[in-house]
C-alpha cells in the first residue's frame, strides 16, 4: 500500500499520509528535545549534577543528536511527500532509532531500579519487614505506599513497553535465519528463544514491581522517582509511535518485490550483518551494553575522572593483551606474562639501580630497552620449547609460569619490597628543548597529510560513483561508500584539529626555556595539563582524573598492531597458522617461526607493560604481576579471539580491556561492591562468547 | 650414500626414497620419476603412501633416506617453501585451504603481493582481491566475493579454489592429490582439462586419485605403489584400464605385463 501511495495511487493514501505524519511528528520532537535541553527547560542528569548555566557531556550530545534527527525526519518528511521511493529506507532508519532512542530511555528507568533492588538483595534486606514497617503494619499494596498511584502507572506503561519489545523481538531472529548468503548451521529454535525472553521479561518485570516496592524505602522520595516517571513518558513518547511507524514501513516493503530490491536491508539486518564480519561483535554489543547501563545507572560514570580511572587501569593490561591475542590467534596460549612481567620490572629496576652485568648502572631508557630484551628471550624461550618438545602451550608456558617466578621470588628476599627510594637516588630527569614537541607534532601533522592523501581520493571515488548510480537509478543505490567517506572525512577533521592544537600548544613556547621532563612520567606519568598555564590553547585536566601518558602509547600499540595483523603478510600468516596450521605449512609458511615470533612479540609488550607499572609505582614485590595471565586472557576473549586460533582482531583485544576497567570502575560508582567484580566479569566473559559465537555462526558454518 | 639419478632427463627423480614415522615404515625404497611434459597417475589402494610421498617431495615432510633429483639437480627439498621455489604448486588431499580466512587471503597465502611505505611492505589488499578473482575466472571458478571466508563454501568450491590456485601459482610440476573427490562431473571434466592444459603449456603433472577412469583418460603413464614399495610404472600404450584397477586391488602384476616390467627395473 505504501508502494501504491509512492507510486501516487489513491488506495495507499491513508498509510502514507499517517506515515509522513509520523514523520513530521518525529521531526518535531527532535526539534523540540534539542531546544529543551538548549534552553534549560530539560535539565540532563541527576539533581545534584545538574548545573543551570552550563551543559554537561549528555546535554551536549542530546542537542546535537536532536538537531541531527530532526533534520533526516525532515528531509524524509518532504521525501515522502514527493513520493521519493529513497524516503521509504530513510523512514526505516529514523524510526529505528526512535526506536533505541525509546528503548534506551525506558531501560535507564529499568537498570537504576534493578540494580536498586539487586543492591537491597545483596544487604540481605527482608523487603516484606521493612515494608511492614513502612506501612504500619498493613499488608503492603501498591496504593499504601506513598507513591503507590505513580508506581501503577509506571507499572502499566513499563508493561507496555516490554510487550512491544517483546512482539519486535521475535519477527527480526526470524528473518536472521532467511538472510541471503547467510546459513546457520543449526538454527535456534524459535520455542526455545520464545521461551527465554519470555522468562527474561517476566524476570524484569519481577525485578521492578520488587523495585517499585523497595526504592521508596531506601532512597529520598522527591528526587528519582519523579524524574523517572518523565522518563518513562519520554520513553514511551518515542518508542511507541517509531514502533508503529516501523513496522508499517517494513510490512510495506515486504508486500513489493520491488520496494524489496530497493531497500535492500532494513537497519536492523545491516547492523546485524555488518557485525558479523566483524571477529569483535560480541565484544562491540558488550561494549555499547554495559557503557550505555553505566551511563544511565550513574551520572558519575561519563565524568572525566571516571573515564581515565577505568582507562589507566587497563591500559597496562591491554598492552599485553595485544600480544596474547597475536599468539591466540597464531594457535597458541601464553600463561607466563604475569611471571614474565615480574622479570621484566625487576631488571628494569635492577638496572637502573644496581647496574646490569658489564654495562653498570643504566639510564632508564637503555635499562628499559634491556628489560624488554630480557622478557623477550624469556619468551623465546617459551616459543622454542614448543616447538622443540611438541608438548601443548598451555603446559609449556604453566611449567614456565612457575619458573620464571622463581626469578623474582629468589632475586627479592622474603616479602620484600624493592623500592627505587631505597636507593636515594632522585627520579631520572632529562632535558629537553620545545622545538622537539612540536617537531614530534609535526611529524605527526604529516603523518595524518599523508594517510589523507592515500585514502581520501579512493573513498570519494567510490563515494562520487555511488552518488552517480544513485542519480541515475532515481534515488535507489547503496549509500555505503558515501557514508564511509563522510565518516573518514570527520575523523580525519578531529585528527587534525588535534595535531594543529598540539603544534600550537608547543610552538607557543618555541626556543623558550628548556623542559624538563621525568623519565618516568615520560613512560607512564600522570598528565595534568598540557600547555603552560595562561595560554591561550592550554588544557587543564580535571585534578581528580588520573590520566596517564601510558593510555596514548597504548592506542598508538593497538594502531600498529592492528595494522601489523590486517595488512601485513605477517599477519597473514598468523592468522593461517592458528587456522589450518598444515596448510599454511603446504603453503610454504615457516609456521614455526610465526609461533616462536609471536612469544617474543607478548613478551616484549610485556615487558612495555612491566615498564609502565615500575614507572607508576616504582618498586617491584616478588609477586609483581601474579595472576595477570588470566585476566589479560579474559580480555582477549571477551575481545573475540578464539581460543582454538584463526580468529580475532587487536581492536578486540582493546574492547576487551575496555569491557574490564568499565566494570571495575563502574561497579564501585553504582555501589555494587567490589567483591562482586570477579563474578560479574565471569558472567560477561561467557555472556561475550556467546555472543560472538552466535554472531559469527551466521557467518561460517 | 651417494645417490646417481636413473632418469637423467626426467624433471623430477625421487631414488630409493624411505620415510618412516618413528616405528612406522611408510616408505620402503621407492623409486619415483615425472619426465617433461609428462602426466603421470599416481596410484595405489588407501595408505601405500601416495600422499607421504608427495608431502616428501613437496618438503612437508623431511625424507628418512633417499635423494630427490629436479631438473637434473639433486636437491634437499627442506620445505614447502623451497618447493614453491622450484615451481611445485600442490593441491594436498587434506592441507587445501584456511577455513577462517577469506578466499583472497587463502589465495595469496605464503607469497602476498606487497607494496612499500617507506620501510615497511604492507599487503597490496586490492591486488589480492582482483587477481584472485581474475585468476579463479581463468580456470573456470566464478566467486562471488573474494572476502569471503572460505569456511563458508561447499566441499567442492574449496577444493575448486585450490585447484585454481596451484594452476595459477604453477610453474614447473602440478601435484595434484584426489583432487576431484568433492567435485560434480563437470567440474571433474574441467579439471581434466586443465591437466592437459598445463601439460600443453610445458607442465609436467602428478595426478593421484581413485577413480581410474579419470586418470586413464589423462595420464601418459601409471605408477602404482602397494604399502610402500613400488609395484610398478606403466605406460598408457602398455595396460588397459581394468589391469590397471586389478593391479591396485590385488596388489599382483599379471602375467602378461611381467616382461616389461622387468624392462622398466632392468635399464
Ligand atoms: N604423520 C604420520 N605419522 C604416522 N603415520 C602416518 C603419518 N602420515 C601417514 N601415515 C601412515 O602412512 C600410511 C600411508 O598414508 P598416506 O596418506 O600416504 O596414504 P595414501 O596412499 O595417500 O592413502 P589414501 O588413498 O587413503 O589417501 C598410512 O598407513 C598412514 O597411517
Ligand atoms: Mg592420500
């Protein structure tokens, strides 16, 4: 019917008019969120966060967003109303994500409340004594408590909610299982999944009626539960109409072969399908999943101190994890790092106080070179043993697990704590004229020039030909290729805002005075501004956040890294020899070799590692590092790679890491308790594979 | 031991060759030789070591005792990889292709195209791609997507691509091993064809198979090998197909083919 309106019949009118209706309404409420929040009507946040003559992160986001969506409903609305066939996939798209945007308003009224009560369950509190006690003793109902009518409302709509949620779920597994090009070995039964979400809403909905009943106990009544009652409302303003809208949309182009070709994925299709070639779905979905639950539970979590909290604490272990997922991907498994990071700091410090054999006491940087040096053998050491003895790496490196600890635990008497104050020797400083930074910047300018000018001719090339067919076609054709290219083009906008305010911060200063720079902070110090003070490009970071220089060198490690595994023959033969370890030998790759390469690539990031943590805190205990093999692991896991090789990807090895500090850090801002980290981390890491592994299922069989 | 080659002008001349897996004798002395342009049918009931000895000759496995002989050279074929050097491209029967990885990867694997940054080479991507789909065409395979991960593909498309691959990566001698065990008859027939076609182009082949009706319709000449030992070398001219198949099941040269038999040893 819709195809009939498009084509300026008269029986699809109704639709079509209603559709576009839904369309300019959306565009309205785009319009009018980003203009609430821009006026200060529609404050963001937590009562106590919210500051009337500023915005904060969320404000800034929602106005740009809401400006964003109101212009695409817009421009679908005109498109609609010439009956452009393009407008149908537009529609598609912006009810998709009224649809999240819906969804994830209602759900930061679910979590909160959720974690509410899992808190109150995990005090071992009886909800039934203390309502008593609320209510006088009276059997509790919804209307004795105070806020009882609210609640109700909030129940019924919540339910609603839920319902639509539920009807939307099962119709897009269903077409997951007939995607073209797509086959699924076994096929989830559509029962059983019926099933589990079934349980899972009435799980959910449990979980709230109990939080209803129990936040009134326990929190100050004025303040959330009235700014969650607007949220739901909000919620439901959104999720309701784009439901209906969408599905409409997508019953329409199901009737037409022809609208069928036109639109040839609808949004949720492409997502699912553009997840699957990736090795990281699972931890992508984790990503955004417990990102988006943190943010909504705690205004805390997306403060500046939060974010360098949760960054700094895993960027050491990601170091490592970049290696592990290398030598996962090649087929094998490393669990001597902790041990091999211990070795590595102890040499460092050893060097840099005792002196090395023959070379005497060295500066920092030669002394780290050689404790990288050192962890590097040992991991050759490692790589040689397999491939000499045969015997599985997991024995292999357990045997030097142990081992390698040895060194540690015999070097340091008992318990002792080897301390770089000890030696009452002041930090290592050295330095250092300006004109360096901002060559280092330059450099860095060029760099981003130079990436530009390989990449950019070849993406508006294929953006200009996909334009083109999309003229020639009418408005069909794939959008792909254009948006790539406007994504890449605003990259590359911030990369090289970035690098110019580097080489302004720098150049202000050019040939003043001399720096002076701690050798240690240089490794991993913590930044606190950058630029002198009273300039005018100077940046002052918050004095509560923890930001250390070790985040940079580890995204500059995963960059490298990642593009050492996707681009290089190396990397190539990696992947085919954790694949089909005996045709990539059929096919003249020293497999051998690519092993033993890539215990020595883990044990120099962790030997990198090792550096970073001496240079944090400097002294080194005997067990420095003990039971990192199993984290750094878990986050190689959580990151996609698969334990049986062949497959992953260092951008997942990062996600995983991600995943790690955002639950550590998080979980304390939501007042979750922290003994109860190592249980939700396993709970992800299995929830992650999963994931994965069902996303890739539709991938291979 | 010094080793003299017994086929002076054959391309390759595999003498006296063992190769055991610690107690395991699966090689016992066999003498094996291709000439130019030759193809020849590599035959024998399951376990003679038909694979063992092109994984030998093709460096997979490190030979026990014996001496390989190519083109007139003797060689230590200590890899794969120095196979690839001479020019030995190889379909294995069970080492074809990486399931994880995309056709194009799978394609190049081991010698990727790449182009220099500076000091570093990175893979040229979009070579890849193009000429893994060019060269597939060439022999017959229409893909439809080089990034697609092979795991996805049926029994046959892989075998198919490995056989496109080591037509288009062959230069010397084409080892192919049960290359037609997954694939329908008109794929076989192509197959066969492009056999001869290699052999046209100055190839020389090693076809291994059960299906004696495939090989008899290519070879120019049989050897059949019986757990280890070499029962003999045939020529088309010489046997019918059906002594042929009698020869692998019994394992018994026939009366008949004795005479030239004892030709072939005695010269
Ligand atoms: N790596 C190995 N270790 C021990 N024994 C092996 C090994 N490889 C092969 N063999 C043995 O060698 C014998 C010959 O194997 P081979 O694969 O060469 O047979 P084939 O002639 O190719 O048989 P088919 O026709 O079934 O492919 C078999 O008995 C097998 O068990
Ligand atoms: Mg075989």
């Amino acid at each position: 019917m819709m195809q009939a309106y498009l084509e300026n019949k008269n029986e699809g009118r109704n639709i079509g008019l209603l559709v576009t209706l839904l369309m300019f309404g959306f565009t309205l409420i785009g319009a009018l969120v980003a203009l609430m929040v821009l006026l200060w009507w529609m404050p963001l946040g937590e009562y106590e966060n919210i500051l009337l003559d500023d915005f904060n992160a969320y404000e800034v986001i929602v106005i740009i967003a809401g400006v964003i969506y109101a212009v695409c409903c817009a421009r679908t609305t005109f498109g609609l109303l010439r009956r452009e066939q393009s407008s149908l996939r537009w529609s598609q798209w912006m009810f998709f994500i009224a649809l999240i945007i819906g969804g994830a308003i209602l759900l930061s009224v679910i979590i909160p409340v959720g974690l509410k009560f899992a808190l109150l369950l995990g005090q071992n509190i009886d909800l039934r004594t203390q309502i008593t006690e609320e209510v006088g003793g009276l059997v509790p109902t919804v209307l004795s408590i105070g806020e009882g009518l609210i609640s109700i409302s909030v129940l019924v709509l919540v339910l609603i909610a839920l319902l639509a949620l539920f009807v939307f779920i099962i119709p897009p597994l269903e077409s997951l299982r007939r995607m073209e090009g797509i086959r699924l070995i076994v096929a989830p039964p559509r029962r059983l999944i019926q099933a589990i979400l079934l349980v899972f809403a009435l799980g959910i909905i449990c979980v709230l009626i109990a939080g209803i009943y129990a936040v009134p106990l326990h929190l100050d009544k004025t303040k959330i539960r009235i700014a969650e009652d607007h949220r739901i409302l909000a919620g439901l303003i959104f999720f309701l109409p784009a439901f209906f809208g969408y599905r409409q949309v997508r019953q329409m182009r199901e009737e037409s072969d022809e609208l069928r070709r036109a639109v040839a994925l609808t949004p949720g299709k492409f997502i699912r399908a553009e997840l699957a070639k990736s090795p990281s779905a699972g931890a992508i979905i984790g990503f955004i999943a417990i990102f988006m639950t943190f943010t909504m539970a705690t205004d805390l979590f997306l403060e500046p101190s939060s974010i360098a909290s949760y960054l700094s604490n895993v960027a050491t272990k990601g170091v490592i994890a970049i290696g592990v997922t290398y030598l996962m991907i090649s087929g094998e498994f490393d669990l001597s790092v902790g041990s091999v990071l211990g070795v590595a700091a102890l040499s460092f410090m050893l060097f840099m106080t005792e002196g090395a054999p023959v070379l005497g006491v060295l500066d920092p940087i030669p002394a780290a070179l050689l404790a990288i040096f050192v962890a590097m053998v040992l991991g050759a050491v490692n790589g040689v043993l397999l491939i000499t003895t045969r015997i599985p790496s997991f024995i292999v490196t357990l045997g030097t697990l142990l081992a390698y600890r040895a060194i540690t635990l015999v070097a340091i008497a008992g318990g002792r704590i080897l301390r770089y104050r000890d030696y009452h020797a002041e930090f290592p400083v050295f330095v250092i004229s300006n004109i360096v930074f901002v060559a280092l910047a330059v450099i860095g300018l060029a760099l981003v020039a130079f990436t530009a000018y390989r990449v950019l001719p070849v993406l508006l090339q294929g953006a200009g030909r996909a334009w083109s067919i999309r003229r020639e076609n009418g408005d069909f054709g794939t959008s792909g290729a254009i948006i790539r290219f406007a994504v890449f083009l605003v990259i590359l906008l911030i990369l090289l805002a970035i690098v110019l305010w580097l080489v302004a911060v720098f150049g202000y200063h050019i040939g003043g005075e001399l720096v002076e720079v701690g050798y240690f902070d240089l490794f991993n110090g913590r930044v606190s501004y950058i630029g002198s003070e009273g300039d005018f490009f100077h940046l002052e970071i918050p004095r509560d956040a923890n930001v250390r220089l070790a985040i940079l060198w580890w995204f500059i490690f995963v960059a490298i890294f990642h593009i050492i595994l996707t681009s290089t023959s190396f990397g190539n033969s990696i992947f085919a020899a954790g694949g089909n370890e005996g045709a990539a030998r059929a096919q003249g790759v020293n497999v051998d070799r690519v092993k033993v390469q890539n215990f020595v690539i883990v044990a120099g990031l962790t030997g990198i590692a090792a550096i970073y943590e001496t240079a944090r805190n400097p002294g080194v205990d005997p067990l420095k590092g003990q039971g990192w093999e199993l984290e750094v692991i878990a986050m190689t896991v959580i990151g996609g790679a698969l334990l049986t090789g062949g497959y992953g990807s260092v951008v997942g090895s990062l996600l995983g890491a991600l995943i790690f500090g955002m639950l550590q850090t998080g979980l304390v801002l939501v007042g979750i308790e922290s003994r109860l980290f190592s249980g939700t981390v396993g709970v992800i890491i299995i929830a992650a594979v999963v994931l994965n592994t069902f996303v890739r299922g539709a991938q291979r069989n | 031991m010094e080793y003299k080659q017994k086929n002076p002008d054959a391309l390759v001349d595999m003498i006296d060759i063992h190769k055991y897996f610690g107690s395991v004798q699966v090689l016992r002395g066999i003498d094996f030789h291709v000439d130019r342009q030759e193809i020849v049918g590599l035959l024998g009931d399951n376990g003679a070591g038909k694979s063992t000895l092109i994984k030998v000759l093709t460096g997979f496995h490190t030979l026990t005792r014996g001496q390989i002989f190519f083109d007139g050279d003797g060689v230590d074929i200590a890899s794969p990889h120095d196979a690839r050097e001479l020019g030995i491209e190889t379909v294995h029967q069970d080492l074809a292709l990486v399931p994880l990885m995309s056709i194009a990867r799978n394609f190049w694997l081991g010698q990727e195209p790449t182009y220099k940054v500076g000091p570093f080479h990175f893979m040229d991507k979009k070579l890849m791609a193009s000429e893994s789909i060019h060269a597939l065409a060439d022999v017959g395979i229409h893909i439809r997507d080089p990034e697609e991960t092979v795991g996805t593909m049926s029994g046959g498309e892989r075998q198919s691509i490995a056989i496109g691959r080591a037509v288009y990566f062959g230069k010397k001698l084409l080892i192919l091993d049960e290359p037609t065990s997954a694939l329908s008859v008109g794929e076989t027939q192509k197959v066969l064809d492009y056999t001869i076609a290699a052999k046209e182009k100055g190839m020389s082949v090693i076809f291994i198979t059960h299906n004696i009706r495939h090989v008899y319709e290519v070879a120019d000449r049989f050897t059949i090998i019986e757990r280890g030992h070499k029962l003999g070398d045939f020529y088309k001219s010489e046997v019918t197909e059906n002594e042929v198949a009698d020869m692998i099941v019994t394992g018994q040269i026939p009366e008949r083919l004795r005479l030239y038999e004892e030709v072939a040893v005695g010269d």
